[in-house]
C-alpha cells in the first residue's frame, strides 16, 4: 500500500496550443508519478464512491477484493491496517486487492474522499455483496469476547457469583478442584514453549510463561484427580504440540487468558480489601491476566474467509474443552460441599 501526496505530482498550468501558451489552471496528471502510472496500468474498469468521515468517526479496518484508490480531498485522517499513516486533502492511496486498511477522522472538518475501484461493480453495487470485508482479526475478538460472555451463564460462573470464594471451607474445596486445572495449564505453556520456532512468537511465548510461571502452586490446597479435568487438560496439550504458532496463541491467549481475566476478575472483585490481601492467587490473577489475553494479537494475520473460518474453529473447541474441564471444577465443589 502507498500514500502519494499531491506535491509528488507533476504541475501544469499552460499548454502550447499553435506556439501560443495557454493558462489552464493548475493540473497535476496522476501519470506524472512513477508509482501511480504504474498502479493504474491496465485497469480498464472503474467506479467512483464518494466517501465521509465525521470528526472522531471511524471506518473500520477491511478489505476489498479488489485493487482501490482513494484521492482524499478534505480534512485529515489516520490510515490505519497495513499502514499506518496521517493523510489529508491531496492524498492518494493506492490499496492493492486484499490490503487491510481503515480511516479515523480527527479534522475538525468533515474527512472527505473520492474512492475509485478497479473492478466490473462498485464496493456496493450489491447488497447482499458489498465486497468488503472487515478485518478478520477484530471480528475473532468479538468473536471470542461473545463466547466468554456466554460461557459467563455457565455453572462455574454461577458457582463464583453465589460466593463460593467467601467462606474458608468452600473455598477450599473449590481450590482443592481448581488446582488440577491450573497445573495442567503450566504444563500447556510448557509444551507450546518447546515447540515453538518462530522468534517473534517464541519471545511472545516466554514472556507469557515467564509471568505464569509457578502461579498454580500459590494454590497451597492438595492436589486430587479427576479423569475429565485429566483428559480435556491433555486435549489443549496436544494442540501445542500439533497446531502452528497463530494458532497456538489464540487458544492460549484469546481463549483461555480471556476467560481467566473474566474469571479472576469477577472473584476478586467480591472480596473485602482484607480477603484480597490473604489470596495471592487470585488478586495476582486478576492484576495480569487483561494484558495476557492480549499478548501477541498483532502478529496474528488472518488475511482470508478461509484462515478466518479455521480459526473460529479451533477458538470454538477451545471454548467447549474448556467448559468441560470448569463446569467439571464446579460440579466436584459442589458435591464434595
């Protein structure tokens, strides 16, 4: 993606006409530019869509299936997506097929554009296809962010809102339960730490680790057994050692430090200042685990329909493993009480 201000264009203000110059005003031939002649080679079929942004409006990141451009001719914005850049009135983009991109107003002018499509119909000719789409990234948070709300209706949200976690007793017993999960989640990190080989999601990955390490011995309650905590547990330990790095950090990241953020949270946000104090396991939770869920977002790339539909599928049966193994924590609580 590219960003030519309207100084890099070539000037014309008088043509020869018979040997007798002629003022024409200003015009400035987007031919007159290297890049831009050679981005509007052989594109034969246009349309033309007047584009507005109020002040601190946004347009989303997304893209188009087809090559783009987009001459701004009012106010100032943010590019954002692939590139991040300021541009204003004189600014021409040129958006190749495929290429994340979003504006966000900040003029106090209206922020206005002619945006030109290279293709047989315009960006919304058709209704039912616009030909946009949305980046994939951000609809997978939502994505993710709806499943935890939901999954906040489950047993073992319903067990934290009762006050499970007020009383010594149950909540020892809920410890007692929660602890086979909570070694086995440093057993994850362990196995997405050996196998993983990208450098930049390595470090991202051992940083996480760094931060976890040792957390599920804060809880000093006995360990017990229990075969469904046991074998959904391994489920996730499997997929560290089968799935690819993006892959890797959205069940990790986007699924299970989501849901530990809300559940930490939630828990702590029902204890005195006095119980806060006396439960390290939980006030340390909830003081890290909003930044984990977010760990290494930005090296995810899902870049079309099909990488998007696999990782939904993999985020949903993380969700549902991980219901087992929680609702299961809830349920043994709840008959050992």
């Amino acid at each position: 993606m590219q960003v030519i201000s309207n100084s890099e264009l070539k000037v014309i203000t008088h043509v020869d006409n018979s040997g007798e110059s002629i003022y024409v005003g200003e015009v400035q031939p987007f031919n007159s530019n290297e890049l831009l002649k050679s981005f509007l080679q052989h594109k034969k079929k246009t349309n033309f869509t007047f584009v507005k942004l109020k002040k601190g409006e946004t347009h989303k990141p997304h893209v188009h299936d087809c090559d783009s451009m987009l001459i701004v001719t009012n106010g100032k914005a943010t590019l954002t997506g692939d590139l991040t850049q300021a541009v204003s009135n004189g600014s021409v983009i040129c958006i190749p097929a495929g290429k994340l991109h979003g504006f966000t107003c900040h003029s106090d002018t209206d922020f206005m554009g002619i945006s030109i499509q290279f293709s047989q119909a315009g960006l919304f000719d058709d209704g039912d296809n616009p030909n946009i789409n949305f980046s994939y990234t951000e609809r997978l948070i939502e994505h993710n962010e709806k499943k935890c709300e939901d999954f906040k209706q489950s047993p073992f949200f319903k067990l934290i809102s009762q006050g499970i976690l007020k009383e010594e007793n149950s909540k020892s017993t809920f410890y007692s339960n929660l602890r086979m999960w909570s070694d086995k989640f440093q057993e994850i990190l362990f196995a997405r730490q050996m196998s993983a080989q990208n450098e930049s999601f390595k470090n991202i990955f051992a940083e996480h680790l760094v931060e976890e390490f040792g957390h599920n011995k804060l809880i000093t309650e006995k360990n017990k057994w229990d075969p469904i905590i046991e074998a959904c547990s391994d489920w996730f330990i499997l997929k560290m050692l089968q799935l690819d790095n993006d892959e890797k950090l959205v069940v990790t990241h986007m699924v299970l430090e989501l849901c530990g953020d809300v559940f930490h949270t939630e828990a702590a946000a029902g204890y005195t200042n006095e119980q806060k104090l006396s439960d390290e396991y939980m006030t340390l939770h909830a003081h890290l685990d909003e930044g984990h869920s977010q760990m290494g977002v930005e090296l995810l790339k899902i870049n079309s329909k099909e990488d998007y539909e696999r990782f939904i599928k993999l985020a949903n049966q993380s969700w549902k493993m991980l219901e087992l193994i929680l609702n299961r924590v809830a349920e043994l609580t709840i008959n050992e009480l």
